[in-house]
C-alpha cells in the first residue's frame, strides 16, 4: 500500500453527544477468554498474560482473563490457572478483580484458592444449548449453578452470569423474549449481580433488544445490572449496541479486534469488536476510558500472534499505522 493511501485515515472520530444517551459506560473485555476460547491457535501462556496486560494499558476497566475449566473441555484455556498464577505475579493483588469463568463448583473452589474477587457462570436461554453445552436441562441448571452463586456471594465474589441464545438459537430457532426473560430472573434470583445477555449465534436485531431490554425492565430488573454481548455474524453488533444504549444499558462486552469466531454459526465473524465500540461511543461523546491507538496496537500484534488478520473494521483502517506513535 503506498504511504499516502494511510494521509487520510483519521485516528478518531469527530464527537457529536447525542444527550439522550448515558454519559459514561463500562466496557468489559471478553477477548483472553471468550476470544481466545473460540480461535483454532493454542497460544502460549506468556502471549495470554501479555496480552491481558497490553489490554490493560490500553484502559480497558474489565478483562475477563479466562475459564477455569476442566482442560479436556476446552483446550485453548487449559493453562488457566496458571495463567491466573502469572498474572497475579505480573500485577499483583490487582489480577484479583480480573474475572474468570467457573463452569460449577470446582471451578469456583479453584477460584477462592487463588483469592479471585470476580466470577462468572455460563447459563443458557434455551433448552438444547443447556443440554449441549452444560449436559442438563433449562431447569435443571438452576439446581447446577445455585451452589455455585451463593457459595461465591457468601465469599463476598462479584457473580456475573451469562445468558447465552438470547435472540435465537440454532437448533431451536426463534427464543421467546419471555423466555429469556424467566431464566434472567431466576438467574438474579439465585444471587448473581449482572447478566450478561448474549446474542451467541449473532441472529439479533436492533427492535429485537429494545424488545428484549424493555421486557426486562417490565419485569423490574434494573437496567444497571445488564450487560450485552453482540456477535457480528450479520454485521448488526453495532447496531444492536447502539440500541442498547437507547434502553441505558451501561455495559458491554466486547472482544478485542473481534477475537473468537463463533462454534455456533456458519460465519468467521464472531464477538463485537472492542475497537468498533470505542469508535462508535468515542463519536457519541461517551465515556469509555478507553486508548484506541494502544488497543488497535494490541490487536495487531495479537493477530500477528495467531496469524490471521482481525475482523474488526476499525483495526483494519487504523491498524497500517499501528506501531508508530500518534
Ligand atoms: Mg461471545
């Protein structure tokens, strides 16, 4: 590419406040666990702790650093714990607030040995994704996680849970809003302080989550102990962020430079792009606390680490310039 076709990119977006919207949001990094979780490449331990690190530095308030899953299941995590090990070497007491995923009691049993203050479980929508992913069925993981969450409450943990097949699910089709909305509230029922609610296979559209959103908010579940988590399968991650933000939603999860495909769905693209988001809330005029040309740095890097190039549309425009200052 000849140097001037880099003259007119522009490092930021010019920043118009829409007053409607919040002033400030949260934006929780998914990337070292659900990123990596999901990419063929088995990195290497010091590349993850690295990579949390960088993520860091660039200002991102929230980084989920990874699964402490059994290896066998997943083995692109299967170094979890030492990875929480390292990282707890490299930051110290910090690394404790870095949440990680516990799929049952085991998993949390290993996270209060290692003084973790943040947790996470992986609940699902719908009854074949249940049985696929957790092996029970949409009732019977309630019985699963209960221990789980209130053995970790009782420990003083944050607990987040995710709800996964928000908005349509591959076996089954069509999810009821209502539907999701009962499992989110036995979910907060049996103790956990956020949700998450995914959209996995990336089939949402933006009417769809202020459907969804406003449901819950029907229900009396407050807004502030919501998050999304988009997937940019058709291209709508965005849109469905920006009509989250419409319904107050304060935290987002987003990956960075779009790691992680998606298991689920016939599509490369998976998880909404961190940089995609800052662009998007940094023209918006809302606070992120976010460095943009540090995090398009990490994901370059990281994409040269896993030898393909990021999805994000944003990390390809800014990313010729990464690694040089400005
Ligand atoms: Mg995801």
């Amino acid at each position: 590419m000849p140097p001037e076709a880099t003259a007119t990119v522009e490092t930021l977006p010019d920043v118009v406040r829409d007053p409607t919207l919040p002033d400030r949001v949260t934006i929780y990094e998914v990337g070292p666990r659900d990123g990596l979780q999901n990419e063929q490449a088995l990195v290497p331990l010091a590349t993850k702790a690295a990579f949390v690190r960088r993520l860091l530095e660039a200002g991102l308030p929230v980084v989920e650093a990874t699964s402490l899953v059994h290896p066998r299941w997943v083995p692109q995590l299967a170094d979890a714990a030492d990875l929480v090990a390292a990282l707890l070497a490299d930051l110290g007491d910090r690394a404790r607030d870095l949440p990680v995923l516990v799929p049952n009691e085991r998993g949390l049993e290993r996270a209060l040995e290692l003084g973790l203050r943040h947790v996470a479980v992986f609940g699902s929508a719908t009854e074949t994704f249940a049985r696929r992913n957790l092996n029970r069925g949409l009732d019977e993981q309630f019985a699963m996680f209960a221990p789980t969450v209130a053995r970790a409450r009782e420990a003083g943990l944050e607990v987040r849970a995710y709800v996964s097949m928000c908005f349509g699910d591959p076996w089954e089709g069509r999810v009821p809003v209502a539907q999701v909305v009962e499992v989110g509230t036995r979910l907060f029922d049996l103790g956990a302080s956020q949700l998450s609610l995914g959209d996995t296979i990336g089939v949402g559209t933006a009417g769809h989550v202020t459907a969804l959103l406003g449901a819950f908010h029907e229900a009396g579940l407050p807004v502030e102990r919501l998050a999304v988590h988009f997937h940019d399968t058709y291209g709508q991650a965005l849109a469905n962020a920006m009509a989250a933000l419409r319904c107050g939603v304060t935290t987002f999860d987003a990956s960075a430079g779009g790691l992680g495909g998606c298991p689920y769905a016939r599509s490369a693209t998976g998880n909404l792009a961190t940089e995609d988001l800052v662009w998007l809330l940094t023209g918006l005029g809302v606070e992120h606390g976010v460095d943009l040309a540090r995090l398009v740095e990490t994901s370059v890097w990281m994409a040269g680490e896993l030898g393909r190039p990021s999805p994000s549309a944003v990390v390809r425009a800014l990313g010729a310039g990464a690694g040089t200052p400005g």
